[in-house]
C-alpha cells in the first residue's frame, strides 16, 4: 500500500504516527522507596526534534526488555525547555527547564546514565542515529554505567 505514495506524503505519514505513538516517557526522577543501585537513563529532548522520536521510540524500550538491565534501569525523559513540573532526585518540585539548566543540558537529544542521586556515571550520548550504531553506543554506556553503581544484594 505505501509503495504508492509520494515520499512527502509518506513521511507525513509517518511524522503523525510517530507523533501519536507510544505514551510519553515518565518525567518524575524520584522514586520513593526507590532502589539506591538504579541507573535512571534520561533523555532530554525537544519538541519536533526527529532525532529525539527515534531515539524515545526505537532504542529506549529495548532496555527494560533486556534481562541484564530489567531490575535496575529507569527510563526517563526531560523536556529541555519545558516549563512543566517533575519531582527531581531529591524529592523537590521543579521544571524540566531547570533540570536541564543544572545537568548543563542544551543539546537534543542528549541521554544522561545517573544513579538515585542524579550523579553522572556514564559519559553522555548526544546527538541521534545517523549510521546504524547508537544501540550498540547506549547499550555500552548503559554497562558502564551499572559497573559504576554497586548493586544491591537481594539474599
């Protein structure tokens, strides 16, 4: 059936599908009773960025469905000049503007790896997927970044 259509009508196609996708990615980077070995992977994104659609669609929800990352990776998303609310690591209300003010986030999309803190402990992963390989980048800075955080003995 799409064989047919134009290129542009195509990627309309697509930009509203993608548009109406999946639900957004929660915000909130607090968890209460929340695990202190969870590696909370957060991108922060613009809207209309399709870089950010890719990324948020097709390489964050492979995470969690991967056994190695299930019980200690969060996946969250941070609007980089969004005015709306979240609750940060420390319990306290704020935007996702200043988030990403205090994170010195400016670039979309730009995936930060923090402990239950807010602490760094991967180097970021900017920019989008242009040749293939951002899985294999974030898988690798999703590891190092779980080496980083000592984990929880469940006896």
């Amino acid at each position: 059936m799409f064989a047919r259509l134009s290129a542009p009508l195509a990627a309309l196609l697509f930009a509203t599908h993608a548009a109406a996708g999946p639900a957004p990615l929660p915000s909130s980077l607090h968890e209460a009773g929340g695990r202190p070995d969870r590696l909370y992977v957060v991108l922060f994104s613009l809207p209309d960025c399709p870089y950010c659609v890719a990324v948020r669609q097709a390489y964050l929800p492979a995470l969690p469905d991967d056994p190695r990352f299930r019980e200690r990776v969060r996946i969250r998303e941070v609007g980089i000049g969004s005015t709306r609310q979240l609750i940060d690591f420390d319990g306290q209300k704020t935007s996702h503007a200043d988030v990403a003010r205090r994170l010195k986030v400016k670039f979309a999309p730009t995936v930060l790896f923090l402990d239950a803190a807010g602490q760094p402990r991967a180097e970021a992963l900017l920019g989008g997927d242009s040749v293939g390989l951002y899985g294999g980048y974030l898988e690798k800075r999703v590891v190092q970044a779980l080496e980083a955080i000592p984990a929880t003995r469940r006896d």
